[in-house]
C-alpha cells in the first residue's frame, strides 16, 4: 500500500518537518525526508501516522546506530550526492 500525500502531511507536521530519528531539517536536507514504517509492512505494519516516522536517509540506513551516525554526519557536515545534486545528509 502507498502512503497517501494526506498522510504524508501528517507525519511531516507532527515531526515539524525534522527527522524524529536524528533532527536534521529539511533544510539541512536539501529537501523532503522520506517516511519510515516502526513496523514493517512485511510484518504486518500498517500506513498509519502511529506507525509512521518522518526520517533522513541517513538514519534509515543505518537503523542501528542511528543516533550516532546522524550526530557524526552533522558534527563533519559530511555532504553526498542524490540525483545529481548536492544534499547534506541524504548519500
């Protein structure tokens, strides 16, 4: 199923349009974070907002160690590349 732009709304309004993992903005970002499922789909996870967390690229992909991965990124204003242009967190 596919998260609805209403939806989408919701959870970037409840965030204040920072990722709830780290807190880079979206101005930070370069742009819109991405949307993240607590629980996954594979395992029943529904397209709620309760199931839903606004989140940087960065924190998704490194679930683990998300905390400290995005403090490192934001201490090191490490920049990658998405698309061709330049961002700040996504890699």
């Amino acid at each position: 199923m596919s998260i609805t732009a209403q939806v989408r709304l919701v959870v970037r309004q409840r965030a204040s349009f920072v990722c709830e993992y780290c807190g880079v903005s979206e101005t930070d970002s370069g742009g819109e974070l991405t949307i993240d499922h607590i629980r996954p789909q594979a395992k029943a996870g529904s397209d709620d907002p309760e199931n839903l967390v606004y989140a940087a690229l960065a924190a998704i992909n490194t679930k683990p160690i998300t905390g400290l991965n995005c403090l490192m990124l934001r201490a090191f204003g490490i920049q990658g590349q998405t698309r061709g242009k330049p961002t700040f967190w996504n890699w």
